[in-house]
C-alpha cells in the first residue's frame, strides 16, 4: 500500500476511535464514588462540559443577577439541530451562572464576575422515569446543593416547559 494512502487510513481510524472515546464521556452513568453527587437525582458535573457547545445565553433580573450560559453535550446539540423531542437518553445540558459586573476596560458591557452554580440536567428515560426522563443536579462550588432545592427542579421544568420536554432553553439562533 502506498505510504500516503495508509497514512490517510491511520489518521482516519484513529479520528474514529477519538469520536467513539467522546461519544462515550457523553452517556450518562452511575457517578463515580470520589465525585460530588446531588441528593435525590445522583448527577454529577461531567468533567468535560466545558468543551460543550454553546446552547443560549440569558440573563436573570433581581433577585439574582446572574448572566447564564447553557451547554449540551454533542447528543443534546443534535436533537436541538434535528428538532428531536423528547430529548433521547444521554442528552446533558449545563447551565453555568455568573453575578453580573460592569466591565472594568469598558463600562458600558456586562460581563461575569463571580460563579454562582452550575446546574446540569442528564437524560436517562429508565433512571429517572418518575421526573420527566431528566435527572437533576445544582452545585455551588463544586458541591451539590441540599435536597429541599432539588425536589423543585422537576416541578418548575415539568409545569412551566413541559412541551419542550422540560428544557427551557431554547437553541439560539
């Protein structure tokens, strides 16, 4: 074989071995034992989200403040693309929040200032049957918060969103 060709098959398999390693990080699983897991729901923050795609961005008046911005994985982000609702097993969105401030180099913009939570949803149709599909975790400094705050995520998502399979966010133009 010629030494260009088997060069291309090496750099093509071993994208597909790359992908098939993402994919795998995205499903949803049993939280690890040495990660923080929120009460009720056991999600944890997914070590990668961070790499995620932008999924929308809002802001929070009072009480709280905040600039959000919402991240899915690469299953959420295909059903957002496709259209596809329910959102199917594996899909996860992070939602991060920030305290608002006023630009120090220049006044007029907003920006973040200091991290507030990170909120994550992980679907998983068996696991979390009885609350829409959705499992749900809210952590403020890498902890989860305490069951009480969680026992009102299903509730809020469920009456307020429910045709849009409890997310809120919408894929932003």
């Amino acid at each position: 074989m010629h030494p260009t060709r088997l060069a291309s098959l090496l750099i093509v398999a071993s994208l597909a071995a790359t992908s098939l390693a993402s994919s795998a990080k995205d499903t949803p699983a049993k939280p690890p034992a040495h990660k923080p897991a929120s009460p009720i729901y056991g999600v944890v923050v997914p070590d990668d989200y961070r790499q995620w795609q932008l999924v929308g961005v809002a802001t929070e008046d009072a009480p709280l403040d905040e600039l959000r911005a919402v991240v899915g994985n690469r299953i959420a982000i295909d059903a957002y693309r496709l259209g596809k609702l329910p959102f199917p097993d594996g899909a996860m969105l992070v939602k991060l929040a920030w305290k608002r401030q006023r630009s120090a180099e220049f006044p007029p913009a907003t920006v973040p200032g200091s991290a507030t939570t990170v909120q994550v949803m992980v679907k998983d149709s068996k696991r979390y049957a009885s609350s829409g599909g959705w499992g749900y975790g809210r952590f403020v400094d890498g902890k989860p918060v305490d069951k009480a705050q969680h026992e009102t995520c299903f509730a809020c998502h469920n009456a307020l969103v429910k045709a849009r399979d409890d997310v809120f966010t919408k894929f932003m133009p």
